[in-house]
C-alpha cells in the first residue's frame, strides 16, 4: 500500500530534497523592480490516485530582457507533510515557455515554480483515491430477502483510514440518478466491506463512493457492478434461466418444474420495465413436470411462468448491448488529445458511456471522462491524456432499468513526455459521472 505522505520525485535533475523559500506561494508580477514575472498552468486539476499532472508556464519580461535558456526550479507540497520539497528543475524555452512531469500523485499537492526573476502563483492539483468494488460475479443471478444478504468489499488506495463510504445503487426510474443504500467507514489497511439485502428484483447497477476526508479533497468513485436481482423461488413453481446476463442477440432456455404437474399447460409471461406482463409461450409439463422455453429479449426482461392458480417467482433476465471502441491514435504526447470513439448495439439514444482508464496500481478501473450516444448507436469523447508510458483504456456503458452494462476491449496508449518548453494551456475539466 503506497502511504499518502509520498510523491514520486522526477527523474534527473530533481536531486536531493529541498526546502522551499519563505513565502513562496505569492506571485511575483513585473515591476519598476522586477521587470519579469513567472506563470503556472497544473493540468489536469483533479485526478485519481497514482497519476501524473503536467505542470508549465512562460517567463515574462517586459524589459527585454531574455526569456528562454532560464534556469527554474520547481516545488511540491504535498498536503499532509512539512514543508515544500524540489520536484525537479528545468530550463525555459523558445518565448519563455517551461514543462515538468509531476508522475504518480497520491494526495492533493500544491505547486510553484521560482527562478531568479521571480517565482509563480501556487497551483494545486486534487487527488482522488483510487477504490475498488469486489463482489459476487456478474453472471450470478441474486435473490431478494433477508436470507440473501450480499457482502461488498473492496480497498482505498493510498489508505484513508476513517473516510466515509457509501454503497449506491442506480435508481429504477432514471440513468446517472444514485441512491445511497449501505453506509460505511474505511478500516485498518484501506479496507471496507458493505454486506446489502435486495429487497425488489430487477437490474442493480452498483457503485461506491468515498466522500472527500483528510489528505483528499474530492471524492473518489468506484468500478460499477452490474446485477440481475430475482425473487427467491416458490418451490410449487420454479423458473430459471440457463445464462446470465445475456448479450443482446444471445438466447436463452428458461427452464423450471412445476410440482406434481405432469402434463400441465404452463404460459410463460414476460414485461420490460415499462410494460405490463403478456404471454410470450405456452407449454405443456413432461412426465416429471418440467417445462422449457426459449427466449432471445433485446433488452432487460421480467418473466414469470403460470399454470392454473399457480405462479412462479418474478425472474429479471440482464441483456447487455455489444459496445465497441478505438482511439484517433495510439500514441499521443502528454497534455494533447485523442478521440475515443465506437458504437452500442442496440442503439440507445443519449445513454452515458464511460471512458475508463486502468488503475496505476492495483488493477481495476475508474472514470476519467462520460459521453452520450447518438441515434445511430456511436459516440465519440475527446479526451486529454496527461503522464507518460504505456496506459490503458476502455469504454464502459453502464447499466440501467434497459440494459445490463457492458464494456468494450481494452485500447492500449502510448504517452509520450511533452518537450521541456511545450506552452501548456488551460483545458476545461472533463466530465465525471453524477
């Protein structure tokens, strides 16, 4: 577990710790005195646990003097620690221009750049901690009631010790709309567990939050988890699905045995989340009182089987679109952008999908940007990527009271460092999940 006290130091001329002059967080503006001033542009503002900031500005002389071949040295505080400490040093560029990597943030940190003509207004750049969300599997159907209860676990990164967790569920009435439903704390370790009964079937789209506490001044959000939610069985007439969830286009054998029923008609009836039940398929019961039906739904369905006076328990079949995805390119340097688009079919016209990025450590995902599809069933995010390796991507659409959720192929990215005296500018933040 990597401690929140910590930040990797760039490589070359970051050298040993230093101490940061007093008084360092004012800005210094050209005067009869000092005729230059020195500008800081941090990007991006807020980011998860583990990734990289781009720093960079311009030296501005209004004497003439020169600007570029400047000597700078730039210093990070990290909130929760003493004292300012050397990032690394640097030189201006071409029109004064300057760029630093600061890699693998773990908690907010404050910024500032001082050269011998000045120093720069402080910047700061926001972490959130990276969380991850670990349950049963997805392809397991879970049943209502209080001898059902469900257990979610999962870990804060760097541990945060004491934060507030919130288990929330995606509402049945509307997309990006969620509903707390367990309360928690981070333990010893970073860890948490949340243990939910379902009390209704249907889709359960599921995340966690952790509210802002201590060394972080935003609230992190977990993977999502999608689930199928059923009502426990009336052993006088069972109903099962042979596949959960489905993927849209994809069939299924609803199967179930009808207690003392040999030869008995059975009618299999089915609703949408709008739609009131009507009979899909009539049966009748073999020797021993089973029945089969088949079924290829193109989106989330409740069924439930009948016979006579007798009915089954309420059974929620997921169907997941197929979502693809692709970048503009696969390399690009730090601080530019790329276009993450694909398709999801079938078409949902203005469903959220989700740019997810991997986490830097402990795998998994998180949210880095959100995009709408268009009534064709694409969609496209434009995206600036900052840091510098190997990182990987993947578009996830979300679940709903529709569609189960889905995730595309993972789309590997190259980022390249930007050079030294790359002008930096100012990006508008992206979009995060309500």
């Amino acid at each position: 577990m990597r401690s929140p006290k910590l930040i990797a130091i760039v490589a070359g001329a970051a050298g040993a710790l230093a101490l940061a002059p007093g008084g360092a967080s004012a800005a210094h503006h050209g005067s009869a005195v000092n005729p230059c001033r020195l500008t800081m542009v941090a990007e991006p503002r807020f980011l998860t646990s583990g990734e990289s900031a781009e720093l960079g500005g311009q030296l501005l002389c209004t004497n003439g003097a020169p600007t570029s071949g400047q000597p700078l040295t730039v210093y990070a505080h990290v909130t929760g620690t003493p004292g300012s400490q050397v990032l690394g040093s640097t030189t201006t560029g071409a029109g004064g221009f300057y760029s630093i990597l600061a890699p693998s943030l773990t908690a907010d940190t404050s910024f500032y750049a001082s050269a011998p003509a000045g120093h720069s207004a402080t910047r700061v750049v926001h972490v959130a901690p990276q969380v991850t969300l670990k349950g049963p599997p997805e392809n397991v159907q879970l049943l209502t009631g209080e001898r059902h209860g469900v257990t979610f676990s999962g870990s804060v990164d760097p541990l945060d010790e004491g934060a507030e967790v919130l288990l929330q569920r995606e509402s049945a009435t509307s997309s990006e709309d969620w509903l707390v439903i367990k309360q928690g704390t981070v333990g010893a370790g970073g860890a948490y567990s949340l243990t939910h009964n379902f009390g209704r079937p249907g889709d359960a789209n599921l995340r966690v939050v952790v509210r802002p506490h201590r060394n972080f001044g935003v609230r992190a959000i977990s993977n999502t988890l999608s689930y199928s939610i059923s009502q426990r069985q009336n052993p006088h007439l069972t109903i099962n699905s042979s596949t959960f969830p489905l993927i849209a286009g994809q069939s299924t054998r609803i199967t179930g045995t009808l207690a003392g029923g040999a030869g008995k008609p059975v009618t299999l009836l089915a609703r949408g989340y709008a739609s009131g039940f009507v009979a899909v398929a009539h049966g009748t019961t073999d020797a021993n009182g089973n029945y089969s039906f088949e079924q290829s739904p193109l989106q989330s369905t409740y069924y439930r089987v009948s016979s006579a006076s007798v009915t089954s328990a309420l059974l929620f079949e997921g169907v997941a679109p197929v979502t693809t995805a692709g970048a503009s390119a696969g390399t690009v340097q730090s601080g530019q952008a790329l276009t993450f688009s694909g398709t999801l079919t079938p078409a949902r016209v203005g469903h959220t999908v989700y740019l997810e990025r991997q986490n830097a450590f402990g795998g998994g995902y998180h949210v880095v940007d959100v995009g709408t599809v268009a009534a064709d069933g694409s969609y496209a995010i434009v995206h600036v990527i900052f840091g510098k390796g190997a990182e990987v991507f993947r578009v996830k659409a979300p679940g709903d009271h529709v569609n189960q959720a889905s995730s595309s192929a993972q789309i590997p990215i190259q980022v390249t460092p930007a050079p030294a005296g790359t002008a930096l500018r100012v990006h508008p933040p992206a979009r995060l999940p309500d």
